[in-house]
C-alpha cells in the first residue's frame, strides 16, 4: 500500500512540483490551498505525513501543526513545515513539528526527508 502524503499550500505552482516529486517516489499525494478544512481532509484522507507551508493567508503551519500534534487521531502523525522564513538550522523544539524544509529547497531534500520520516 502507498504512503499518503496531504501537502498544504498557499502557492499553487509549490503544490504542483511536490506533488509531481512525491507521485514520483510512489507516493499517493492529496494537496489543498485552504487551510481551514485540514483537520477534516486528514480524517478522510488518512496520511502517513503532513507537509505544511509555513505563511499561509489567514494562518501560519506552526499553528495548524500544533492543532494537528495534539488532536487525538492525528497526533502520531509526522509534519514538515516548509518556509522562506527559517533558517536550515533551525530549533524545532518550538516549532512541534518533526523536520523543517527551508525554501526554496531542492527535491531531492524533500524526498530525503520525506522518506527518513515516512520509513523511521
């Protein structure tokens, strides 16, 4: 059975590449633009990993990640926020998410950490 991938993201063009990347490594790949409807997506879509963008109209990953990492079904599920905002290096502690993909990124570092969270 593939690994589900749901991506959200404000940019439909970073939707596309991910999408096409992840279908490419076989993985089964929902994407939204709208962040109000996540948390109902996920219980319907049911996926392996989260791939948040971080500067989202009207709200921000680090807050749905949080929203996610705390609800009772989706709690166990890993979340990559991606943002131009952040540093490589940055402290994840704060942020509760599992990994951090800085842009712009290459794909072969998305797919990397992608797969080290999916198969870890």
């Amino acid at each position: 059975m593939q690994k589900r991938i749901l991506v959200l993201d404000d940019n439909q063009d970073i939707l596309d590449i991910m999408s096409e990347a992840l279908i490419y490594q076989e993985f089964e790949v929902k994407v939204t633009l709208d962040s109000n409807n996540i948390i109902d997506l996920a219980k319907e879509f049911k996926p392996d990993l989260f791939i948040l963008d971080y500067h989202l109209a009207g709200s921000n990953g680090h807050e749905i990640c949080r929203h996610i990492k705390t609800h009772p079904d989706l709690g166990h599920i890993p979340v990559i926020i991606c943002s131009a905002y952040i540093q490589k290096d940055a402290d994840l502690s704060s942020w509760v998410c599992d990994d951090v993909i800085a842009k712009p990124f290459g794909l072969e570092e998305l797919t990397d950490k992608v797969n080290n969270l999916i198969e870890g």
